[in-house]
C-alpha cells in the first residue's frame, strides 16, 4: 500500500520538512533506508545517518538540531520512537487484516462465530466453541470444545487449544504455542506413578501475548490464570494452577512450577526457573537463570543467582568468589607459618 507523507503527519499530528507531496510504501531502517521507504530518528547514535539515507522521509523529534541539509524528507513529531510504534502497530494491522472462513477448515455446525472473522486453512474448532467479532484464527490451529475467544484476538498458525480455555480481548499467541494441556501430575504408587486426572482449565484475561512455542498447562482443579497486560516471551512453561499476575513480563525460557502465585508488574529474564507453591510478591524483579526455591514476599525485590538471593548480596558475594583462590592461599600460609 502507498501512503503520501501528508497522510502520515496528519495521522502523527507531525509536520513535514520538504516534499509534501513524495508517497512511501514501506519502512526501512535509517541505516538501510532506501526510496519509497519511511524510517526514524530516535537514538543519537543515528544522526549520522539522516544526512545521507536514502529513505524518502525520515521521522524525527520536533526538539532535534541537525546540524547541516538532509535530501530526505523529515516529519517532525513529539516523540519519533512512540510516532514510529504507532505506524508499525497500523501496518501490522493492515498487513494481517484476513477476513472469511476458508472452505478447508473444519468447524462443528455448533460453534457461534462473530463479525468480521478469519478461520484459515486445516483449522480445527471443537464443540459449543465460541468467537467473538474480528477473532483471527490461522493454518492448522486446533481448538478444542467449549472454548470461548473474545474479540480482537488472533491465534498464529499451529497454536493448539485444549478443551475449556477462556481467551480474552485483544489476545495474541504465536505459532507452536499450547494452551491447556495436562499439568504434570502423577503419584507415586509403590515402583511407578499413577496419573492424576487435570479436570481444570486455563484462563487468558484481555491484552495478553504469548510468544512462540511456548505452553501453559491446564490446572488439575480450578484454573490456571494468565491476568491480563502479562507478556510471555517464546518457549516459557506455565505449569498447572499457576497464577500470573496482571503486566508481568517474562523473557525466553522460563519456567514456573504448579501452583506458583505470581504477583503483578513482576519482571524475569531468561530461563528464570521457581519452585512450586512458592508466592512472589508484586513488582519483583528476577535476573536472568535465577533459581527461586520459595517465596519472596518483599515487593519490588530484585534478586540474581541460583538459588536466588538479594541482588546487593549477591553483587558482594560474587566479588568475595572471584577473591576466592586468593584468600585460600592466604589462609595455606596462615597455617604453614604456625
């Protein structure tokens, strides 16, 4: 699609430094840029770059000095990063708009589908399930009986959806990813392990991504519950009757054991792992490949290491163990001299 630059300030409330009348039909970084193409301006680093891209129009902050010509075009806004989201998040928009139902899905003459619905190819959608207006579901998805999705939601291609889930608004999950699976449930039973039968389900509020690949069990009784704004990197594991709380965000790898309770506005980084039944209070911060063995109930907490300890603790204690082999061979004289 193409677009003229007074179309895009109007949309940005920006002013235009140059030819009003040039069109674009794609974004491109400053660094690559090339005609037709829309970029940005946001980090210093990057000035550099203005005076010599070859992008038809660049967006920059109405507050930076330049300090000689450009031969792009500049669109002056408030805030060039937020202006730049805002248009990608429009793309997006328009790039996935599907609509219809395509003749090689299957659905069960029982499912209510709202307005303005995508159903793509090979997607299989179960009994009494229910979508509402403009649901995107792709490719090869599996949705299972008596699911509901609430509007604006888009499932990616191969997403698999068990029985029972609740979906809410403007919910995204990428391919690969499986909602409500079995939790990993089994008693011992003399040398080997009986199954426990995980008759919950899973409960996603409104505003939630969830990236690629990643699962999140059903609970065994009652639901595990993804509160809404949360934010789910790739290959993460919620495991069964864990409750995430509202715009925690969770990088790569991570993995959190049954019955966890998780407070809102929590921040963890890559393959955080914590143990089971364990309660992390609000606003908890968890560096990357932290091992949490129990609750931490101070909020805001920042914490490193595995097992997981207060992050000015644990700055001390990785000096002293870098010191380690110094003070040891301090301490073999200490007793050669005795």
């Amino acid at each position: 699609m193409e677009f003229s630059l007074s179309q895009i300030a109007q949309l940005l409330d920006g002013k235009i430094e140059g030819n009003t009348d040039s069109k674009v039909h794609k974004l491109c970084k400053i660094d690559e840029g090339e005609s037709g193409g829309l970029s940005f301006l946001a980090n210093p680093k990057y000035v550099p770059y203005v005076y010599d891209t070859n992008a038809t129009a660049v967006i920059i902050g109405s507050d930076l000095i330049l300090e000689k010509p450009v031969k792009t075009t500049l669109i002056r806004v408030e805030n060039a990063q937020l202006a730049f989201a805002k248009l990608l998040e429009i793309y997006n928009q328009v790039k996935s708009n599907k609509v219809g139902i395509s003749k090689q899905s299957s659905i069960h003459e029982s499912v209510k589908i709202g307005e303005n619905c995508y159903v793509g190819e090979f997607a299989v959608i179960g009994e009494n399930v229910q979508l509402g207006n403009h649901v995107k579901i792709y490719p090869q998805v599996y949705i299972g009986d008596n699911t509901k999705i609430d509007d604006n939601t888009t499932i990616f291609a191969g997403v698999k959806i068990y029985s029972d889930t609740q979906i809410g608004k403007d919910v995204t999950i990428h391919a690969g990813s499986v909602i409500g699976a079995d939790g990993f449930g089994f008693a011992p039973v003399d040398s080997s392990y009986s199954k426990v039968a995980q008759i919950g389900n899973v409960i996603i509020e409104d505003h939630v991504d969830i990236g690629a690949n990643t699962c999140i069990d059903r609970a065994t009784l009652g639901s595990t519950i993804i509160k809404k704004g949360v934010k789910l990197d790739n290959l993460i594991q919620i495991a069964h009757n864990v409750v995430v709380g509202e715009n925690t965000v969770m990088a790569s790898q991570t993995g959190i054991s049954g019955s966890t309770k998780i407070g809102k506005n929590c921040m963890f980084g890559g393959q955080v792992g914590i143990a089971g039944h364990a309660m992390i209070a609000d606003g908890v911060k968890l560096a990357a490949q932290s091992g949490v063995p129990s609750s931490i109930k101070q909020e805001n907490a920042v914490f490193f290491g595995s097992p997981a300890m207060d992050a000015s603790e644990y700055r001390r204690s990785t000096i002293h163990f870098k010191n380690f082999d110094k003070i040891v061979k301090r301490l073999n004289e200490l007793e050669k001299s005795k």
